[in-house]
C-alpha cells in the first residue's frame, strides 16, 4: 500500500507535468450489491453489508474538442470494511468520456483491478495467492461545479477470485458512489 501512496504523491504534486483530478468518494449502500457465484450455489445481497470509500486520481491523455470527447487514465484505491474483514481493491483504469455540455459529461469505466484481503478463508492447503483481481467496469456522470471541482456519481463493478473450502470463488461488488474532486 505504501506504493500506491508515493505513486499518488508523484501525481498529485507533479501538477505542471501531470495536472490532473483528485477525486474521494462514498458508496451509497442502498444502491449497491454484492454477489457471490460459489461452484454449487449464487448468493446476491442487496445494500451491501459493507461500507467502501475511495480515493484515486485520473489525467486526460487525449483529447478531441470538435467531437467533444476525450480518454482519461487513472488509478484509484478502494478500501471496504465487513464483517468478516476488511478488503481493498486497487483499480487501473481508462475513462471514456463525452461532454453533453460544459457542465455535464458522461463516462464509461473499463479497468483491471487487484483484490487483497484481511480475512481468514477455510482452507486445507495452502494457496499463494489466494486471492485475486479481475476487470472493473461502469458508468458514471458528472456536473463540473466550476473549472476546479467536480461531482460525480458513478456506478462501477469490481470483480476479484478467492480460494474458500478449497474452491475458486468469484465475487463481484457493484457500487454505487458519490465523489467529489478537485483538478489541478
């Protein structure tokens, strides 16, 4: 984690070679979901049981103003409690966006994501790793408040594997959140 802290510092603090936008964020549970698709059975819960919060940081790469579109790339770095423990999620991910106005743009996520955990699986053997990420993907849109700071509402699934009982497990966790952010 320590990693994604200094590769944070060297964006945000870079912001004549790298001027971006910060963004945090808020699940908004009763939006949210969370599915488990064990070998046997298909578990969703609806509102999650879990509260998430979200920090991360995206730059436009290209831009086409005739059009009104432009492609973004950005990391961010999910953290969620429950209660069989916390968990994180770090994502790298592209933005496609499209600007209705100046004022309201429109977004579609698509991104890897990697999956660490701070509970204990029941397992017999021992398995390195037991646990891993998988694609990210969503929709999200925005209102731009001023040139400097931005609301957005994005919908966003994250997908990851861990070994429980022995067995491949695939979880995905649809969120739903509210961000604000601050361009440098």
């Amino acid at each position: 984690m320590s990693l994604l802290f200094k590769i944070m510092f060297l964006f945000m603090f870079s912001e004549i070679l790298y001027p971006g936008t910060f963004y945090i964020s808020k699940s908004i549970d009763e939006l949210s979901s969370k599915r488990i698709d064990a070998e046997m059975s298909l578990n969703e819960t609806k509102g999650l049981d879990f509260s998430s919060h979200t920090f991360g940081y995206y730059d436009t790469v290209w831009e086409k103003r005739k059009i009104k579109y432009n492609v973004n790339l950005g990391v961010e770095f999910l953290h969620c409690k429950e209660l069989r423990g916390d968990f994180n999620f770090v994502t790298f991910y592209t933005m496609l966006n499209y600007n209705f106005t100046k004022k309201i743009i429109s977004t579609v996520y698509a991104g890897i994501d990697f999956f660490n955990h701070d509970f204990i699986l029941n397992n017999e053997e021992i398995y390195k790793p037991d646990a891993k990420g998988g694609p990210m993907y969503g929709v999200g849109c925005t209102y731009i408040i001023n040139k400097k700071i931005p609301i957005s509402f994005t919908y966003k699934v994250y997908t990851s594997s861990i070994v429980d009982n022995d067995y491949w497990i695939d979880e995905s966790y649809k969120r739903a959140g509210i961000s604000a952010g601050y361009k440098f």
